[in-house]
C-alpha cells in the first residue's frame, strides 16, 4: 500500500494530507492521517465520501477533504 499525499485548499491555505487506499470487502477504504489522527474516508450509498474517526475533527476540514478526494475520481 503506497502513501500518497492529497493536497486541500482549505480556508486560504494549501495544505497536504498523508493518504493511504485499500480494498475493503467489494468497495474500498481510504486513510488519511490529519492532526495526529487517522481518519477513514468511505463511499456510502449514494458514493458520497463519509468520514469515520474516534477524535474530533473540524467538520469543514472532513469536508475539504472528502471534496478533495472527490476530484481524484
């Protein structure tokens, strides 16, 4: 499993999260590491990116980088 890094526009800034993605079951996981913690970015239902994670995380900085991840699609 190769690390990439995912660039973010977020609030003005340019910023680059640590990225990993596997196979998991017929669909497929993706890990980004972001202030300490890794957070796992899946498709849902309806293929929109959700965020699971056991710490908190400002919520527009989830979405700058689901959106991000979308534009990799």
């Amino acid at each position: 499993m190769d690390e990439l890094l995912l660039p973010v526009s977020f609030r003005g800034e340019e910023l680059e999260f640590p990225v990993k993605m596997y196979a998991f079951g017929y669909t497929y996981r993706i890990e980004v590491l972001v202030e300490g913690t890794t957070i796992i970015f899946d498709p849902d239902e309806e293929g929109q990116f959700r965020a699971i994670g056991d710490k908190a995380v400002d919520i527009a900085l989830l979405k700058a980088i689901a959106a991000a991840l979308e534009q990799l699609r």
